[in-house]
C-alpha cells in the first residue's frame, strides 16, 4: 500500500516535470497581437524650457533557495542616463490681453512651470557586468529600480530649483516670440499655482 | 459463563519516545524562531527568492531647452517581428552579401537590411527568428515633433514685421514641423501585459536602438511633420493675437 502511494507521487512529480520542461523548451508564447493600438497620435502643447541630466549606476540582483540550498544568482550593474525635463503646459490658462498705454503691448499670463517628464534614455546604458543565469533576468523587475531611480531624480531636480529656472527661460522664450511677432512691449506673469506634478 | 477479556498490556513511555517529542519540539521551535526573526513564512523555507537592488545618482549637467512641441506620435512594434518578412530566407540575404563583397547595406534592399539586423540581433539575444516563433518584446516609441523656438521666433521676424500682416497670414507659411526626439518609453508591470522580457540591460539598448535606428515610414513622417505644424498654428494663434 505504502509502496503504490511513493510509485504514486514520483510518477505525478515525473510527468508535472517533463510538462513544465517540455513547455519551456518546446512551446513558446505567440507574439501579441497589437492591430488595436499599434499607433497613435497625440496633439501636444508644450514648451519645453529645462533639462537636468542625471548618470545613474543602477544594481540589481536576485537570489533563489530550494529547501535551504542556493539555486540560482543572478545579478547586473549598468550605468544610465536619466532626464528631468521641466517646461510650460501651453494648453493650460494661458491668457493673452492686448492694450495698455501703448499701441502694441500685451499683457500675459502663463501657468506655473512643472516636470513635464523624466526619461530614462535608453541608449545610453553602459553595461558593466550581467550573471543571468539559465532562467535568464526578466527586465521587467530591472525596470522597478529604474523607475526608483527616476523618481528620486526628479525629487533632486525640484530641490535643485529645476522650475526657477524653466520659469525663467520659459518668460525669456515668450517674451522672445512676441517681440519677434512685431509687439513692442510685453508683460508676462506666471499663474501662482501649485504644480501639478508629473504628467507625461 | 463467558470468559473476559483481559486488557491489553499498557505501553509504558520509552525513554526513546521521550527522546524524539523532547527533539520535536526543540526542531518546531528552532524554526519557529528562525522564521520569526528573518521574517519568513513557512514556504521560505522550501523555496525563497530575495531580491535586492539599488542606485546612485549624479546631476551631470544643467540646461536651457527651446522646444515647442506639437505632436506625439506613438507606436508600438514587436520586436523582432514586425522586422521580419515571412518571405525573406536568411540563407538568401547571406548569399546575396557574399556575392557583393560583404557589404550587407549595399547588397540589400532596406526591407531585407532591416530582416538582416532583426534576425540576427534577435539570434544573439535568444529571440525569435522567424515570424512563426516566440521570444519578443512590444517596444513603444514616442516621436515627437515641433520646433526649436528660435527656428519660430527667426520665421516671426522675417515675415510679420510689417503693420498689416494679420497673424493668420504670417502663420500660414510656417514650414513643417521638425522631429525633435525619440523616446523609448519604460517597460514597468503595470503598463505592460505581453510577459516576461528575458534580457539584460545591453539587450535592452540594442533593442531600442535598433527600434529608433528604423524610424518611421517617410510618408507617415512627413504626415506627422504636417500635423505638427497645424497644432504649432493653433497653439501661436492662441498666444499672438490677431493684428
């Protein structure tokens, strides 16, 4: 009886492996199938005004134990660029007002200057070392320290003053554009709001 | 008269069987402790993954940007499929380069450079190389178009000096728009349902350069660069008022 429960449960450990195996070798997952969003437009309105770059060294490893015993160590170490770019969202309350004492003068708004995205340039990896063992790395799980990484550089840029400055070029750029658009004299004036926070 | 059974002799408690509860609960408690200071769960103990990771940073430079930009035009490919032509055999492309010196650029078409590239880099990464097999990655790029604002504000002075021209007129002859950048966008779970991504970070930027280095069609390039310029009109049209 003993004897038929261990042939039992070795013969269903046997066949689960060769499943697993045989699926992993043989059979693999199809390509999605992307007819539905394989494209798309998207109308922008923004002035980019400043960038900070950032050089991050980025470490990711991962250890797995069967019953106590190491089974797989996988690590990497690369180096990336990451950009914090700050600007103005043009589509927002920008408000326009002729007159004044003079003929050609205007009378301008502008919303507050935010971080308009923060971009892991990709071309830029500098890899120094990957053990990725026979499972391989999944770059997904890389992915979560870059987006760590992003999101303190961001948190840098703004303790850096990244919008005092896209502020001021931003003012620079507007005023430049309408004295080359034939105004004379132009007041620009930013909107005290509170940024938004990232949006692209 | 029935006869009564008699009772069953009482086992009396080994010292080994003593042994082995006392062993027991020393065991149990042994590895209750353990998992309770490492904080483990039970399951742990058959298999456990630990990750770690971490980053440094250092700001590298600071700069003034002059970008309007006016369009995103997003697209998603897999790689390599999309690349790869059903209809094009390797050891065709390779014989062809062989009978022009080696030069794969001059030897082949662009459709059959671009299966060349894909193939091969795919091969080197463990991927697919062949339309009817698995092993990709959907890479999303974001081409954006506009203009450098001194490209606009050089145009504005050239052409809208004069007191009569209305804004409309100046505007109207803006050149397309140019492309300003291209963004790989980041893979991350919660934004990408097509599985796992069995690659290292050099794998990575050989994917994405090679997705950037193909671009766009020239008629949906020049499409994009059209549309930038009505959206720059729009935005203008918004900012300069009407002379």
């Amino acid at each position: 009886m003993k004897k038929g429960v261990i042939v039992a449960i070795m013969t269903v450990v046997l066949v689960g492996t060769v499943v697993l195996v045989g699926r992993y070798i043989f059979f693999s997952v199809p390509p999605p199938d992307l007819h539905s969003a394989r494209s798309r437009i998207e109308n922008l309105s923004t002035l980019t005004t400043g960038r900070y770059e950032y050089r991050d060294v980025i470490f990711f490893g991962e250890e797995t134990r069967l019953l106590g015993i190491p089974t797989g160590n996988r690590e990497m170490l690369f180096a990336i660029r990451i950009d914090v770019i700050a600007g103005l969202y043009l589509a927002d309350a920008v408000t326009v007002e002729a007159g004044g004492r003079r003929e050609r003068e205007l009378f301008v708004t502008l919303p507050a200057p935010e971080i308009i995205r923060v971009v892991a340039r990709e071309d830029t990896i500098d890899q120094y070392f990957a053990r990725t063992g026979f499972r391989g790395v999944d770059w997904l799980d890389v992915s979560e320290e870059v987006e760590r990484a992003k999101e303190r550089d961001r948190r840098d840029a703004l303790e850096r003053g990244i919008l005092d400055r896209a502020r001021m070029h931003g003012e620079f750029l507007v005023r430049e554009l309408l004295l080359a658009a034939g105004y004379d004299t132009v007041h620009i004036r930013f909107r005290p709001d509170e940024p938004k926070g990232l949006r692209g | 008269m029935t006869k009564r059974k008699a009772p069953p002799p009482r086992r009396r408690l080994r010292p080994m069987h003593l042994g082995l509860v006392l062993v027991s609960i020393v065991l149990v408690t042994a590895v209750a402790v353990f998992l309770s200071v490492r904080d483990l769960s039970i399951s742990d103990l058959f298999y456990r993954r630990t990750r770690t990771g971490g980053s440094q940073s250092i700001l590298t430079a600071m700069e003034d940007l002059s970008r309007l930009e006016t369009l995103a035009y997003i697209r998603r490919s897999v790689f390599p499929h999309d690349y790869l032509s059903p209809d094009i055999e390797m050891t065709e492309l390779v014989r062809t380069i062989t009978r022009h010196g080696g030069r794969a650029e001059e030897a082949l078409t662009p459709l059959e450079y671009a299966h060349y590239r894909a193939a091969n880099l795919a091969s080197h990464l463990g991927m697919a190389v062949r339309r009817d097999q698995g092993g990709y990655v959907v890479v999303t790029s974001i081409y954006r178009f506009g203009y450098d604002v001194e490209t606009l504000t050089t145009y504005l002075r050239s052409t809208g000096k004069t007191e009569s021209a209305k804004t409309a007129d100046i505007l109207g002859a803006l050149p397309p728009g140019v492309l300003l950048e291209i963004e790989i966008e980041d893979l991350s779970r919660e934004t990408y349902p097509y599985g796992p991504v069995k690659i290292d970070a050099e794998g990575w930027r050989r994917i994405t350069a090679f997705v950037a280095d193909i671009g766009l069609p020239d008629a949906v390039f020049t499409e994009m660069a059209e549309r930038s310029r009505d959206q720059a009109i729009q935005i203008l049209r918004r900012i300069i008022p009407e002379s």
